[in-house]
C-alpha cells in the first residue's frame, strides 16, 4: 500500500460527511456476456447516494460495463439494477428516459458535437429538453463554464481545446441539467498529470458545491483516494472489495493490496 | 459419411447466411419503422427539418441543375438522330419529357442526391457513433434516431420530389435548347408534342418514384451511418456502402416500379 497516498486519504476524508445514509443505485446479481464471453459474473454493488463513488480496476475488468448497467446503456443477462427499488431493465424507453433525465454522463473522450461550438454543446440538453428561454440558457451555461474553469470560450470549437479543455466541457455538460446522479467513464484517460488533477480537483470541488451522487470509473490510483468516499475495486468482472475508502484501503486481500499499491509483485501478473 | 458431413456443413452455411441476412432485413425494417414513428412523437423540432430541406435540397441544386441541363442536351441529340431516320424530328419534345419525367428525372436526381446528400448524411451520422456522441444522445434520454435520422428521412422525402420536379423542368428547356437553337426543330412542335402526348399519370408515375427513392435514401444512408464501426476507416466504408446499396437499390426499384405503374 501507498502509505503517503493512504494517509493523505484519510486526513481528508475526516473533513467529509461519513458515507453512509440512502443508495442511489443497487447492482444485484448482475451477469453478462459481451461476444459469449462472461464479463460481470454476480456482481452485487451498492452506490450510496450523495456521495463518490470510484470504480477501479485492471483494464478489461468490466468497470466500463458496471457503469453502462448503472446508465441503462447496456443490459445484463441476470440480475437487477435498481434505482429508487425499480429495476430500470423492466422500465420502458420512456420510463428510462425519465430517470436519466435526473442524471448525467461524462464520457471518456467528451463526447461533444465537433460542429457545435462550446456554448452549443453545454446548452444542447437545455435546450433539447427544456422550454427555457436563450437568456436564461446562457445566463445558467456561461456560470457553468466559469465554474470549469473555462469562462469566455463559448464560441470556441471543440477541435479548437485541449484535451483536458474538452472534457471541462463535457463535465459542464453533464452538470447543466442540475442532475441527481453523475456517471464519469474515465473522465482523465491520456490526459497529463497536470490536467489530470486539475479534473480530479474539479470534480472534487464541484461536489463540495453541490454534493450529487457521483459514480466515477478511473485509473487515477492513488490521486482518487484522496477524496472518494466510497471506493470500488473490480476484478474479472466481480467486486473483489466496496466500501468507504478507508475501509478498501486496509483491505487484506492481496489483489486489492497490489492494485492499490501498483506494486509489480503480488497475485497480478500482467506480463 | 464424409460427404453427408461435407452436405451438412454446406447448408448449414447457407442456412446460417440466409437467417443472418433476415435478422439484417428485420433490424433495418424496424430501424425504419422506429424513426417514421419518431416524426411524430413531440417535442417536434421544425428547424432541424427545415436544416436538412437545406443540405438535402437547396445545396444539391446546383448539382441538379447542371445534370439536367446536360441530359436534356443530350436526349435532345440521340433523340433528334433517331427520330431524323423516321421523319419524326417533330416529336422531340414528347421524347425528351417523357424520358426524362418517366425514368431519367427520378433516376438521375436520386442518384445525385445519393452522392452528395447520401453520403454526407452517412458520413456525418458515422462519426457520431464512433465518437460516441450517439451513445451521449441516449445517456441524455435523446432519442438518437428521433435527432439524427427522422428529420433526414423528412428531408429527402420533401427535398428528393421538388429536385425531381426541378430536374424535369431544367432538362426539358436543356433539351429545347439544343433541339429547337441547335437542331432546328419547330419551337411549337418541340412544346406542343410535349403537351399532347405527356399526361398526368406519366408525372405522377415520376412522382410516386422519387418519393420512393426519397425514402430509400433516407434509410440506407441514415442506417449505414448508424451502425457504423471501427473508427475512420469504418466510416469510409460505410459511406461507400451507403453510396454503392442506395444506388443499386434505386436502379433495382425503379424497375420493380416500372413494372408496376406501366
């Protein structure tokens, strides 16, 4: 185990609410197969609601699909996965279109509309779902954009931003609905550890701000540790340790421990 | 034995190829089907429509315009040459409009559209997949088909007839222009044939088809696009697909229409 990460963690999650209190969504049992091969085996999960929740893992463990589960974007071949103790897999589109309506979704690459420019693309579920009128929508986007960071580059392009830029917008994205629930798929892939942190501290203050229920995937092992509550480690598409952070963090298991730890010696053997 | 296995193996192929080809019919039936209906489920967006009237439509004219001007020209000199064997010179003008109104007027503006609309809409759907910007769509409880593919179908449905009708018209005066400046054909003959021998059903024969091939083009390219994979490349050769698919399916349905409104 990363001491210096561990202890850093939990200077700062004493500073945090504890994370216990409602679920936001429960996995039950969950079992799928892309292409024949089994890629969650019974995974059983619950994400508290107003609180972090990170998701970590080997690549290939299946934290992507868990997330996609959550969202409803891909269904499982067993189990459940409840929202508010309805299993969304046995809602219709319209019922499903209704829950996301409360959540929002940061994609690894951003996702954004290239030929919208940035104010465009923050504005387009505003506009697409709601009657609001275009002062109001630019009134709530341009205080979004500030609170990323990025004031005055709404008529910038996307292929005009970094890359670190680009997902600032697709987060401001996400937010601009005043959602419940926030998903992020890897949220900082390829991005430098500058910008990297940069996001992490971003989200991270965004939830000071207004404390959704955030459900984060990420390989940022051991900046996430920092500021998640409630920490997810997959492997072979099961849970192999959930729970508040501090808890995983002292977690036995030796697979825990080495991903934790990123040590090259231990049961992971990748080479 | 080994020739009962080798049997069994062979139409088990074709068996797994034709189930695969069904299954392939059924999601692009249902695919169709789904985004007709999102035409009319709310909230209705007329902008977007009116935005791909424009691509479809007000951007292909000029393209439309020239074509027409050149087959016009065109039938005007094969048909003036034939006609001249038979002393039928006079008759120009019926030949060139009705050509152009029965099969070269929906034919050629369908495969134009195709080229450059078609391919377009393919292309731009596709890098919205493999961006993941339609999976965005629906994680913001967007119907994906409902924002991208029914107001291209309503497009080409309005745009691809009123093209037609353009095309027709445009290739009439192109081929008057040659028949009647060029050729010498009386200019009363050229217009006045044309009035007695084409009738109502001839242009609304052209007509019915154009809509036809409207459709046609809408769910080829907008599904091709749709089910696009594997990054650029993919998107290259969904748009060849969608260009090469729509433009066999036009010829092909042509003469299935043909068939049936002769």
């Amino acid at each position: 185990m990363n001491a210096t990460a561990a202890g850093s963690a939990t200077s700062r999650l004493e500073t945090l609410p504890p994370p216990d209190g409602p679920l936001a969504i429960r996995l039950v049992d969950v079992e799928t197969a892309l292409l024949g091969r089994p890629v969650l085996n019974g995974v059983t999960l619950d994400i508290p609601a107003r609180r972090i929740t990170v998701i970590v893992g080997l690549s290939g463990a299946g934290k992507s699909v868990i997330l996609r589960h959550m969202i409803g974007l891909t269904r499982p071949d067993r189990g459940q996965v409840l929202v508010d103790g309805v299993d969304i897999n046995l809602l219709s589109r319209k019922g499903l279109y209704a829950l996301r309506d409360r959540w929002g979704v940061m994609f690894q690459t951003g996702a954004l509309f290239e030929s919208m420019t940035v104010f465009d693309n923050v504005a387009f579920p505003l506009r697409e779902k709601t009657d609001l009128g275009e002062e109001e929508i630019r009134g709530k986007v341009e205080r979004l954009l500030a609170l990323v960071g990025l004031p005055g580059t709404g008529e910038t392009y996307p292929d005009e931003l970094s890359g670190g830029m680009v997902r600032r917008v697709a987060l401001a994205r996400a937010m601009v609905m005043d959602p419940e629930i926030i998903f992020f798929d890897e949220p900082t892939t390829g991005l430098d550890p500058i910008i990297r942190n940069s996001i992490l501290r971003l989200v991270c203050d965004t939830w000071r701000e207004n404390p959704f229920t955030m459900v984060m995937v990420s390989h940022d092992i051991p900046e996430v540790f920092n500021w998640c509550h409630h920490l997810v480690v997959v492997r072979a598409g099961k849970i192999a340790a959930a729970g508040p952070t501090a808890s995983v963090l002292a977690s036995e298991d030796p697979f825990v421990r080495q991903l934790l730890a990123g040590d090259s010696a231990g049961p992971i053997r990748l080479l | 034995m080994i020739e009962s296995e080798a049997m069994e193996k062979f139409f088990e192929r074709i068996g797994t190829y034709a189930l695969r080809r069904i299954d392939l019919l059924g999601r692009t039936g249902l695919f169709l089907l789904g985004s007709i209906a999102q035409c009319f489920v709310p909230p209705y967006r007329p902008r977007r429509i009116v935005e791909q009237i424009h691509f479809v439509g007000v951007k292909s004219l000029f393209v439309i315009i020239l074509t027409a001007s050149f087959t016009g020209m065109v039938l005007a000199i094969q048909g003036f040459h034939t006609l001249r064997k038979f002393g039928a010179e006079g008759l120009l003008g019926s030949v060139v409009a009705l050509s152009l109104i029965r099969e070269l007027g929906p034919v050629l503006t369908a495969l134009m559209v195709i080229g450059r609309a078609g391919s377009a809409m393919t292309a731009e759907i596709g890098i919205l997949r493999i961006g993941g910007v339609i999976m965005a769509l629906d994680s913001m409880a967007i119907e994906p088909r409902k924002y991208l593919v029914s107001p291209r179908l309503v497009g080409a449905v309005v745009s691809v007839p009123l093209l037609t009708l353009i095309f027709i018209v445009v290739g009439i005066l192109g081929g008057g222009v040659v028949g009647v400046g060029l050729l010498g054909v009386n200019l009363g003959d050229y217009f006045g044939r044309m009035e007695e021998s084409v009738e109502f059903a001839d242009i609304a024969g052209g007509l019915w088809k154009s809509f036809a091939f409207a459709i046609l083009i809408g769910w080829v390219c907008t599904w091709k696009g749709y089910n696009t994979q594997r990054g650029a490349k993919g998107v290259g050769s969904a748009t060849t697909s969608a260009v090469v698919v729509s433009s066999v399916l036009v010829l092909v349905g042509d003469y299935i229409l043909t068939s049936v409104l002769l």
